[in-house]
C-alpha cells in the first residue's frame, strides 16, 4: 500500500535536498543574457561623477533667474570640459550630457529663453537645481546593483555596461534530460501503423519548459515499455544530467515500469511516490548518486502540470536564481465548489481587468487530465488547496499565470 503525502509535504522534501553549487565560469557580457550572476555587482564609481546636464539650455546661477538678460559667455558640448565659470550675470549654452560649467547650479532649457545677439532673456522661470543631475544619480560608489541570484536580462546588461564590466560571472545552467515512455506512443514524424497508437508531446512540451527556464536539455525521445529499455535510458541519461525526467509508467499498471526500474534497478532513494494532487497523483521523485529523478505521469495536461509546479523550481534552485513561480491572487467571476480532498490545479482563463487579476472558465474543456489544448490562449491554473472550502463567485483565490513562467 503506497503512502500519498500532501502537495505541501512533497515540495518540502525537495527544498530539503542539498545540491551542489554549479560551477561559475565568465561570459561576455550579451552572451550572459539569460543566465543567473554568480555574485554581487557593487559600483566602483559614482554615477555620474560630476554634475551634469539633463538637457539642451544655458547653465546659470539659480539666484539671476530673475534678471532681465545674462551674457552668453561661452559653449559647452557635452565630452568636453570648458575652461569658462558661470559667475552672476552670465551663462553658458550646455547641452544633454555635458558637465555643468563650474559656478553653474541651475539649467535653463533653450524653449524657456529668448537669445537676443550674446545675450538670453528668461520667458519661463525653472526651480533651482533644475535639469542637472547630481553626483551619484543613478548609483553611488559602493552600492550593490544587481544581486547575486539574479537572471541577466536587459537591464542587468546596460548597467554592467556602464560599469565597464566585459565578461561575467555567471553560474552554469542545468541539464535536463527528457523522455517519454509507452509502446503506444509515436515521436514525431513516426508512421502510425494500428489505431492504438498516439502522438506523444508531452517530452517536446517540458523540453520547452526547461528551456524557457534557462536549462540546457537533452532530447532522449521515446522509449518502449520495457524493464531494459528504461534502465538504459535512465542510467544513460544520469550520467549527463543533473535532472532526468519521464513521462509515463508510474501509475498501478502492469506496464508501468518506470517506477519499478528506479525503485529495483536503479536502487535509488525514493523520495516520494504519490501525492495528493490533481492533475498528477501518481508523481515519483528519487535520489541517485546526487542527481534527482522525477517521474511524470503520461497524459499530456497532467505532466505539463507536474512540470511546472515540481520540475520548474529545481532548475530556479540548481541554477541559484532568485525565482518563483508566478502565484498572484485573482477574481474569480463564478461559483466553484470543492471536488476532493486534494490540492487541484484547474485550468481557467485570467484577465487583469480593472486593476486586478480575473479568472473565468468561458471555453475550458471538462474531461481526463490528457485535454492540454485548456493551456492555450490567455491561460492560468486556478489553486484550491486540499482543505479549501468551496469557492464563491467574487472571491479572491491563488492562481499561477502560465503566460509568466520564466
């Protein structure tokens, strides 16, 4: 008799295994895009470092804003240094980016003026200050600008641009090994040769989303239910992965061999087999020799599912990122009674509207855990937990957006 835990319980055991921490190597800077920085970014310098201008006008003194005419006593292109001071009664035409002249505190934009020969009239007043950006602006010396943990993106990479940094430390990302098992499926492009036969997507759809994750995958295709056929693929696969991940073959069949390969085979520390989920009760994790195995069920919405909420956050841990999945609350706009005493995960349609999230169920086909055509469009899953009480249109409940996975 096999002992189902909670959804709570299963996530708590995988939070609890140890991992290596990945190696670190350097990557030119828009190679890095996508890959998690290996330790903290700090300023080496203010920026700017000088006063500078924020737009095209005349560098003043704040106090002569209100003088009828200062003389234009020199220009000021921005990467150039002028030898020139702003003293009362004078100006110097500046521009976007160039440093303030010295005695200057305050810039007039060009529109605010009138030039008269070498002279300008203020038309339109500014507050002192105005314009100029200060010393350390953007960052100060010593600040912490990206943490560790954080996945490059494109702002990550301008600000590591402007500080002058070419190759980045950055952790290695995970390899993930893929493969769906079953003597009726077919990959693709494979003929179909009797009407028992069926179209396996499930290891394209988690090839997908480990590689949107940030993972390197491998592709083991399909493999035929049978004891050797499996224990080839997964001893092959934990050689080279740092997850191995199958779809299909643990439930209580008597094909299905995938369980008994690593609980007899493989000898591997069984973590858990069996949680109180819908889609996806029959899910298998292991240990073996360091590297985890996480068994999946076979029809396609159930393992996609599975993926997401299991496979997922072990590629955000093993490549130290600072992510989550994207659990936000939601609206609900009709009544949703409680089915059973599990944690279920349901299709829905979301929409943030009015300034907050809501979620219908307008088109979701009701039927087996194999419908993943409900995951198409503008989808999430809709989170009751195994204790909840029935939901209530109007209510506020957990959802996980899908179209936000990272």
């Amino acid at each position: 008799m096999r002992n189902f835990i909670s959804y709570k319980q299963s996530l708590e055991i995988l939070e609890k295994i140890v991992i290596k921490t990945p190696p670190i190597k350097k990557m030119f800077l828009t190679n890095a895009l996508g890959y998690v920085i290996a330790q903290d970014i700090i300023a080496d310098h203010n920026s700017p470092e000088f006063p500078t201008s924020a737009m095209d006008g005349y560098a003043i003194k704040a106090e002569d804003i209100k003088k009828e005419a200062l003389k234009i006593i020199d220009k000021n292109p921005a990467g150039s240094v002028v030898e020139s001071v702003v003293e009362h009664g004078v100006c110097i035409k500046t521009f976007t980016g160039s440093l303030m002249p010295k005695g200057s505190d305050t810039l007039i934009p060009i529109e605010n003026v009138e030039v008269h020969e070498d002279k300008i009239k203020i038309i339109k007043e500014v507050s002192a200050g105005f314009a100029v950006r200060e010393i350390g602006e953007n960052y100060k010396k010593g600040e912490v600008l990206i943490k560790k943990g954080t996945i490059v993106g494109f702002a990550e990479i301008g600000v590591l641009a402007s500080l002058n940094i070419v190759q980045v430390p950055v952790f290695e990302n995970p390899t993930i090994a893929i493969a769906s098992t079953g003597s009726e499926i077919l990959d693709l492009g494979e003929e179909q040769t009797n009407e028992a036969q069926i179209r396996s997507s499930n290891h394209l759809t988690i090839e997908a989303l480990c590689k949107k994750a940030g993972a390197n995958t491998l592709q083991m295709g399909i493999v035929k239910d049978d004891i050797d056929s499996i224990t080839n693929l997964l001893e092959s696969s934990l050689l080279k992965a740092d997850i191995v991940v199958t779809t299909g073959g643990v439930s209580v069949g008597d094909y299905d061999f995938v369980q008994d390969v690593i609980k007899d085979k493989l000898k591997a520390e069984v973590l858990f087999h069996g949680v109180t989920i819908k889609p996806g009760m029959h899910i298998l994790a292991a240990l073996k020799d360091g590297k985890l195995i996480i068994a999946l069920p076979g029809f396609a919405y159930s393992s996609t599912v599975c993926a997401i909420l299991y496979i997922l956050p072990m590629i955000y841990k093993l490549k130290q990122a600072n992510e989550k999945l994207p659990i936000v609350k939601a609206k609900i706009l009709q009544d949703f009674p409680r089915r059973m005493p599990k944690t279920i995960f349901t299709a829905c349609n979301v929409e943030y509207k009015e300034g907050i999230y809501q979620i219908n169920f307008d088109g979701k086909k009701k039927g087996t855990s194999a419908i993943l055509t409900n995951m198409l469009e503008n989808p999430a899953l809709l989170i009751q937990d195994e204790d909840s009480e029935d939901i209530k249109a109007g209510d506020m409940v957990d959802i996980l957006l899908l179209n936000q996975l990272k």
